[in-house]
C-alpha cells in the first residue's frame, strides 16, 4: 500500500510517497530509508495523520498522509493574551 510523509511551510512544502506493509505501523514508515533522507529528525518529531496526531504504533491504511508538524513559536494562549493586552492600551 502506499502512504504520504509530509512536511509544510508557509512557502513550501516536501512530500515522499512511499510502499508500507498493509497495516505497518507509522514507525516503521518514518523510519524507511526513503523518510529518513529526507527527514533525518522523522522520529522525534510530532507527527500525526490527515490533521491528528498520533503515537508511533498507529496502523497505517492505503493512501494515508503522515504530518510531520513543526514546534510552535509561540504559545497560542500567551499570544492571544498578549494581544486583549495591546487592544485594551489603544485610545
């Protein structure tokens, strides 16, 4: 069967399609020689599939995207407090 690794920016985005096992887990995609020399980091990074993240064990089906996601710059609460501050100081 055959799956997705992915990985976006906001400018661009890679892709590696790839043959897994039928009902190989998301470990063993991420850690084929096909992911591994364009993602190196695969492993220890968050990653999920279609948008939910998931553990190293989850059964992949044919045609699945695996999402490598990137830490986040800035937490989402402080960054939305931050800015009720900033519009609370305006005139």
């Amino acid at each position: 069967m055959t799956v997705e690794v992915v990985e976006a920016w906001s400018d661009h985005a890679r892709c590696v399609r790839l043959r897994v096992p039928v009902d190989g887990p998301v470990r063993q995609a991420l850690a084929s020689e096909q992911v591994q020399a364009c993602f190196p980091d695969a492993l220890s990074r968050t990653f999920g599939v279609f948008g939910n993240v998931c553990g190293p064990l989850r059964r992949l089906r044919d045609g699945d995207r695996i999402e490598l996601y990137r830490p986040l710059l800035v937490d989402p609460k402080a960054a939305r407090r931050e800015r009720a501050v900033t519009s609370r100081r305006r005139p």
